[in-house]
C-alpha cells in the first residue's frame, strides 16, 4: 500500500506540476502583452476621417478581446475579439465608426498584431482622451488625446458669411428700388392727372 500511495502521489505530482507549466505558459502571454494606440493622419480635422491603430506585442498565442474606448467620457466603441488565428468582432462599433483587425491577426504565433478603429467624421465628442486595452488580461494601453484644431483657414469661413451677407444686402437694395420707382410712377401719374384736370376746369372756366 505505501509503494502504491507513493506512485499515486508522485503522479499527482507531475500532473499538478504540468498544469501549472501550462497556465503559466498560458498567462505569460497575455501578462507580458503591450498595448499602444497611434493615430492617423497626426492632426484631426473636424467633419474628416480619422483612424485609431491598437499595436499589441507580444501578443502570439492571444486570446482575448482588443477593446477601443473613449477614457473620459467612458464609452466602449468596439471589440474585436483575437482567438490564437481567428480574430473576428465582439462588439459592433456605432454608426460613424468602423472596427476591424490588421496585420497580424490572422496567425496565432505572431507576435505583433494590429486592430484598427475608423472614425468617419470626427466630431466634437471625439476630441478627448483615448485608448485600447485587453479585457481579460486588463492591459491597457497608455492615454492618447486626440487633438483638433480650429478650421486652419478661419479667412475662408468669414469671406463665405461676408459674401452671403453681401448677397441679402444687393438683394434687399434691388427691391427697395424696385419699390420705389413704382412709387415714383404712380404719384408721377397721379400729378399728372391732377394738372391736367386743373387745366379742363380752367378752360371751362374761360369757355
């Protein structure tokens, strides 16, 4: 009985042992990943495209959900989810935005994959801070703000309202022309009778 009670033990041993080895080896992955968002083009334009790009490294064997989300105002745009090779969507991104997986994604033993999250036009909501992050392994990527300036041409938007103002002023001064030389005519016309009406009377008058 001893010698079995051995045998068992040293067995129960080296299986405990290997499952360890496999979370482990399972963990490192997901625990040794780095996550870092990039955007492009450099500089937002309001009411233009823009696109977020999630690198992760070190990221071969990943299974676990790449996730895009706007920091401050909290809100989770989009899932992909990396299954080893298969990476596929989670989460479906709003109307206005367009999640898909990059290079990388489609061989579980690479090491580099990228996600990328596709802004049609960037509104005023999404001038804040971004980021990525892995769901499970809850990884995250450093902070990112994404920065829009004002119109760079600010001269084009005031020559366009100048114009238009223009427009509504030659416009209103045709009319109060117009108007008036109606007005003109009629009491033109209106003398014109008076005078001659004063003349019939006065040639009556001498008849």
């Amino acid at each position: 009985m001893g010698l079995i009670s051995q045998v068992l033990t040293l067995a129960c041993g080296r299986i405990c042992v290997s499952f360890m080895l496999v979370v482990l080896l399972n963990s490192d992955v997901c625990l040794g990943a780095t996550l870092k968002m990039t955007g492009s083009p450099s500089e937002a334009v309001l009411n233009e495209s823009f696109t977020w790009t999630c690198t992760v490294t070190q990221a071969a064997n990943l299974d676990d959900r790449v996730t895009f989300s706007r920091r401050i105002i909290g809100t989770i745009f989009a899932a992909l989810w990396q299954n080893n090779a298969v990476c596929s969507e989670f989460t479906g991104a709003p109307d206005g935005y367009t999640a898909s997986c990059g290079s990388g994604t489609d061989s579980s033993s690479s090491t580099t994959k990228t996600y990328t999250l596709m802004i049609d036009k960037v509104g005023i909501n999404d001038v804040t801070v971004w980021g990525c992050f892995l769901s499970s392994a809850q990884i995250y990527s450093p902070n990112v703000t994404l920065q829009a300036p004002p119109n760079p041409n600010p001269q084009s938007q005031v020559s366009e309202s100048t114009i238009v103002i223009i427009v509504v002023v030659a416009v209103l001064l045709v009319v109060a022309i117009a108007v008036s030389w109606v007005c003109y005519k009629r009491m033109k016309q209106q003398r014109k009778s008076e005078e001659e009406k004063t003349e019939n009377k006065t040639q009556e008058a001498e008849d």
